[in-house]
C-alpha cells in the first residue's frame, strides 16, 4: 500500500524554492486524495537562509548542506530548485537514495545529462515531476481537450511566444542565468516553458529551424564593479518547426523584450476555430467558432470556474481566479497522486528530456545558418 504521508525535502530557497514549499503546504487542502505531504528539511548552500526558510514555511529542520537531505531516511520526496548547473547531481544523489524527484526546468544544461538523468530514474523506477506548472492552467487542460475533440477542425498553424524582460538592461548583473555552464540562454530557461506548451496542445514536434542571438554582449561582473563579463548565452530564440500532425508554427523565446513581464501566449488555428491564451489574463481563454452570423462573429472570452477541473479545488465560485502559486499547487499534488498510484502524471523527466532535445536541434539549426538566403 502506498505511503499516506510523504516527508518532503526541499533544496533551495529562492524564487522556485518558495513556490515549492507554498504548493505542497496548499495541495492538500485543494485535493483531499493525495498524501499527505509533511515538511521534514529545507536546505540551501546559505545555511542561515535555510533556517529562516524553515522557520517560515513550516519545515522541521534545515541544513547548509544539500547532501543531508539525500540523507535523511524520513524523507521520500526531494525538491530541486537550485540553478540548472546542480539538477544533474542533485538529481542523481536523490534517485540513488530511492527518492522521487521534482527537478526545475530545463532539466539540465546538456541533452546528453538528461539523459542520464532519465535512465537513472526509470532504472530505478522512481517518481519524477519537471517544473511546467504553467500548463497545469484549468484552461491549458480546456484548451488540449478541445482540440482532441476536433473543436477546431483540422489544425492550420501555431503561434508561441514566451517573453519577459528581466534581461533587457544591459547594466543588470551577470548571474548564474547567464553561465553557458548552465546550459543555453533563453532557449532553455523561456523557451523550455513554450515548446512544453506546444507539444501538451499539439503532440510532437519534428523539424526545427532557428535564429537564435545573443543582443546584450557583456555585463557587470558585480554591482559597482566596472569590469564586464562577456555573454555567451542566447537572448532571443525565433524557432519555425513542424508538428508531428503535419502543420507548422512558429515559436520564439525572449528575456529582452521590454514590457513584457509574463507574455506566454499562444494562437492556435483550425479550419473550424482558433484559440487564443496568454498567462497575462491565466483565467481567460479566447474561442472563435467559425461560420455562423458574421455580424456577430468575433473571439469569445471563457472565464474559469469550478466547470473547469480543478478549479473547484480552490474556489467553488467562477470568476474569481487562480495564479500563479495555485498552478504550481495543482502540479505538486499530480506529482504526489503520482507517487500514490505508481505512475506519473507529468511532465516527467523523459518528457522534459523530449522538450530538451528541441531546445538542441534549434541551437544546432541556428549554428548551421546555411539554409538562410541572403537577399
Ligand atoms: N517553473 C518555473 O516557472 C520557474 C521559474 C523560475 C525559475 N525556475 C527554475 O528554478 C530553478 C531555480 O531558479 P530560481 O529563480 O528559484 O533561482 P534563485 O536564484 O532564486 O534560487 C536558487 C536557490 O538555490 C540556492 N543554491 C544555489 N546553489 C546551491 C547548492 N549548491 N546547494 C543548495 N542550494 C543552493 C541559492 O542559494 C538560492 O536559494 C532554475 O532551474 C530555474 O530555471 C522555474
């Protein structure tokens, strides 16, 4: 019989260390079914850190040291939200202990380590979970299912964008987010998001063709240091590929696009409809039927409400919203049913593995340039 609680480890306090320890302290009181998740070590290479973020989200003890989490036999599940360069390590020191593991996106820096990463929790045959919280949107599942139906038609094309702007001044610091030790730029970190999104819509995607630039060339090494690092890392990723379902799209990544603080949005169009979502209104998703009276013809706005799975966990009345936390609560709880029942929900290492490898074929579209025509 499967565990009803699960002690909880958490590596890392940052920004994605808080949203973990908020959705496992929140996914019990959304889904009743799921084990119980109880808080047992918080770690972070800041020692001090780590105990203010016990103290303050509810864990039992911390630790300035990763390894102890790995340790600690009262603990089932781990939480990695360390910078990409520590996920493969991490990873693997957890799936040896017989832990399951949620990992941040991308997985890792390379293919070739996630890969491994892959092996080693299938060989294992432990529970894994990667960071896409944001197609655990109500509307996202909507989305998916009317498409599935053929509410749509016969789809025509697809239109994906993730961009922010936290990059955009080129006086901002040079930080862990830039280190090519870490893996690509913005295809990885952004892009990841985009191409999860397209391929949970629309199935896989076969052929890639990128642009991929690098627009700020160097940065401070520190606040007030006047010595600069150079950037060797993507700034903006414009992909053109090709679904499995024989329609194209295109796809682009950006963290230099100034206003932009949370533009991942997406239009999808078919000979009968087209949807439309941006997670700038998360609540909202755009339906446009074809045919009808075209006087009246135009996008229809569906709001989210308890008709629309698992909204209802959270809040029994339409209209009144989830955000973000709550995404990443619905994606901790599917990850917890999933070690209750043996089986993941997803996306799981070797989805976020399949998601790496676009993020590698558009690198290597990109480097090759030969099929540009110069005009
Ligand atoms: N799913 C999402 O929407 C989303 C959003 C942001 C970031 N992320 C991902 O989450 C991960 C972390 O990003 P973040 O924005 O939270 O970073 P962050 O810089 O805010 O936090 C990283 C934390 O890891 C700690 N840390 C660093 N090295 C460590 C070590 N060796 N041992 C223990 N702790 C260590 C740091 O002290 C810090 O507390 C990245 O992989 C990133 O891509 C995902």
């Amino acid at each position: 019989m499967s565990k009803k609680k699960l002690g909880i480890g958490l590596i890392g306090t940052g920004f994605m260390g808080k949203a973990h320890a908020f959705a496992y302290r929140s996914a019990l009181a959304a889904f009743p079914d799921i084990p119980t998740p109880e808080l047992r070590m918080v770690a972070d290479v800041n020692a001090e850190g780590a105990a203010k973020a016990a103290q303050q989200y509810g864990f039992a003890s911390s630790t300035g040291n990763w390894r102890d989490i790995i340790a600690n036999p009262d603990i089932d599940v781990v939480s990695i939200t360390t910078p990409n360069t520590f996920h493969k390590e991490m990873t693997l020191a957890a799936i040896a202990a017989g832990k399951h593991v949620h990992c941040e996106k991308p997985l890792s820096p390379t293919l070739a380590d996630s890969e491994e990463m892959v092996k080693a929790a299938e060989a294992k045959k432990v529970i894994t979970q990667v960071g896409f919280n944001y197609i655990k949107n109500p509307m996202l599942k909507l989305a998916r299912e009317m498409i599935a139906a053929g509410e749509l038609g016969e789809i025509t094309g697809f239109r994906g964008i993730h961009a922010e702007d936290y990059m955009h001044d080129p006086e901002g610091l040079y930080t862990w987010r830039l280190d090519p030790v870490g893996g690509p730029g913005v295809v990885a970190d952004l892009g990841s998001h985009i191409i999860c999104m397209a391929r949970f819509l629309l199935g896989k995607i076969t052929h890639v063709n990128a642009d991929i630039e690098t627009i700020v060339k160097s940065r401070p090494k520190a606040v007030g240091s006047k010595e600069r690092v150079p950037v060797l890392v993507d700034d903006i990723a414009r992909l053109m590929v090709r679904f499995e379902g024989g329609f194209g799209g295109t796809l682009e990544a950006n963290w230099v696009k100034t206003g932009r603080k949370m533009q991942l949005a997406f239009e999808v169009h078919g000979s009968k409809g087209s949807l439309y979502f941006t997670q700038e209104r998360l609540n909202e998703l755009q339906f446009y039927k074809a045919g009808g009276d075209g006087r009246t013809a135009g996008f229809t706005t569906i709001e989210a409400g308890p008709q629309h799975p698992p909204y209802g966990g959270f809040i029994v009345a339409a209209g009144h919203q989830l955000g973000f936390n709550d995404l990443k609560t619905i994606e901790m709880a599917e990850f917890l049913r999933g070690i209750a029942h043996g089986k993941a929900e997803g996306p799981d290492f070797r989805e976020a593995y399949e998601i790496q490898k676009v993020v590698e074929a558009a690198l290597a579209s990109s480097r090759q340039a030969a099929s540009r025509v110069t005009i």
